[in-house]
C-alpha cells in the first residue's frame, strides 16, 4: 500500500477513534467511508467490496470500542449490567445477519450506501428533532427494555458496518430515557462485544477475489492497522471531551458530523 494510503488511513482512524470516545458511536460512522473510498483505489469490486469494508471497519470499531471502554471504566462511569443486558440479543443478531451478508452476493455496494444514507439521516432526526423526551443521566430503566434495544442494534451495525451505537444511543435516550453520557458509555461498551464474532466470521471466510497475500478472509491488516495507530490515542482523548461537554454541545457535534458523513457517502455513491 502507499504511504500516502496509509497516512490518509492513520488520519481518519484519529478522528474515528476521537468520535468513538466522544458520543459512544463506535467510529464506523468515519471508517465505513473512508474504506469506501481507500478499497476501490486499491482495486476491490462488487460483490466483495460491502463485504471487505464491513469486514475491516469492524475490526477498527472493535479496537475503537475496547479502548474507550477502557477509559469509561477509569472513569468510573462503565456500567457492565446493562451492557450484558443488551449484548444478549444485540450479539446473536449481529452474528445472524452478518453470516447473511458473508454468504450471500444480495448486498452489494450501491444498496448497502443507500441503508447507509437512511440510516444516518434517520439517526439526524432523533437527535434534533426527537429529543424533547425528559432524560437523566441517573435513570435506570427495567433491564428487559436493553435486550430490544440490542436486538435492533444488532440488526443495524450488521447491514451497515457501523459499530451499533447510531442507533443504541437514540434508543437509550428515546425509548428508555436516558442521558446522553451515560447512552455513550453503555454503547460503547456493548461494540466490541458485539464485533468479536463478527471478526471470527469475515476471518474464516475465504473470498471470491483475493488481492492481498496479507489478510485473513475479509479482514485486511494493512489496511484496518493503520486506523488502530490513530486511533489508540484519539479514543481516550474522546473520552476525556465527552465528560467536560454539555449535552447540547454533544448534539452539535454530532450533526456536523453526520451531515459530512451523509453529504460524502452520497457523492462517492451517486456522483
């Protein structure tokens, strides 16, 4: 790969990992389009493409999720009871859908960018135009309400390589109301559970087109590492902002990024 490839990757895998600390959101919502864009410069094509991104922008989530998680806990703001709760049907999901994926030539590059697009357009409303439910950073909900919430966050991260908390942190903060911070720490805790079978998946598969001598299935070492590098460094930093930052600010941020996202995914997708 050129240096300048993996420079780009190093790059976006510190502003990934930044998010990932910062709103609890995985970092998928920045490595699912830069893959995008990095595997088709390498030469990758349909049908294997949505599968080699999904593949690696799992394997970068994973190490974004673990490394936050991490931080949450010395912050001692982790919270393991509900984030066992929710991994109890958002693993089994994610692991069905992603089997699907990886057997299956259904879901190739333009119908996995236009869920993409919806997805993040969807998760734009909830935050500014749904949030008028009362919240608390202190709510415990009735603990059956985090196995539903996994359930469809398992379904999501698996159609669209994002890390789940897109959709777990509007659920968290509509549907069992909860605040902002601690929907962040709790999702971010449930990703890189819900990532390791996903990983063992892609690994074990062996794809239809093979351009690296260097990777293991879908998952491509070359170019997922070079995320990890920027991100170990940014996800703790994320970490460390999220908890001195408003709600409000919180919300602003994460606007600005979605509409890039939104913005970026529909020009490589449409133009």
């Amino acid at each position: 790969m050129e240096y300048s490839l993996i420079l780009i990757l190093v790059f976006f895998g510190i502003i990934g990992g930044f998010i990932s600390g910062l709103l609890g959101v995985g970092g998928g919502i920045v490595f699912v389009p830069v893959l995008s864009t990095i595997l088709v410069s390498m030469g990758y094509e349909d049908p294997s493409l949505s599968k080699y991104i999904l593949a690696n922008s799992f394997a970068a989530t994973f190490f974004a999720g673990a490394i936050s998680s991490y931080k949450q806990f010395k912050f001692k703001t982790f919270y393991p009871r509900e984030i066992l709760y929710t991994c109890i049907a958002a693993v089994p999901s994610s692991i069905a859908l992603t089997f699907w994926i990886a057997n299956g030539s259904w879901y190739d590059k333009k119908s996995f960018s236009i869920f993409f697009i919806l997805l993040l357009m969807l998760m734009l409303f909830k935050f500014l135009w749904k949030n008028e439910v009362k919240v608390s950073e202190n709510k415990k909900p009735l603990f059956w309400k985090f196995p539903l919430a996994g359930l469809l966050t398992g379904l999501i991260s698996g159609l669209s390589g994002l890390g789940g908390g897109v959709i777990m942190i509007p659920l968290f903060t509509q549907y069992l109301k909860m605040g902002i911070k601690k929907s962040a720490s709790i999702s971010i805790g449930v990703i890189p559970v819900m990532m390791i079978p996903m990983l063992i998946l892609y690994g074990s598969y062996r794809p239809e087109e093979v351009l690296s001598s260097m990777q293991f299935g879908y998952l491509l070492p070359g170019v997922f590492l070079p995320l990890v590098a920027g991100l170990l460094f940014a996800a703790p930093l994320g970490v460390t902002f999220g908890q001195k930052l408003s709600s409000k600010q919180l919300k602003i941020i994460f606007a600005v990024l979605v509409i890039i996202v939104i913005i970026k995914t529909i020009g490589n997708t449409f133009i």
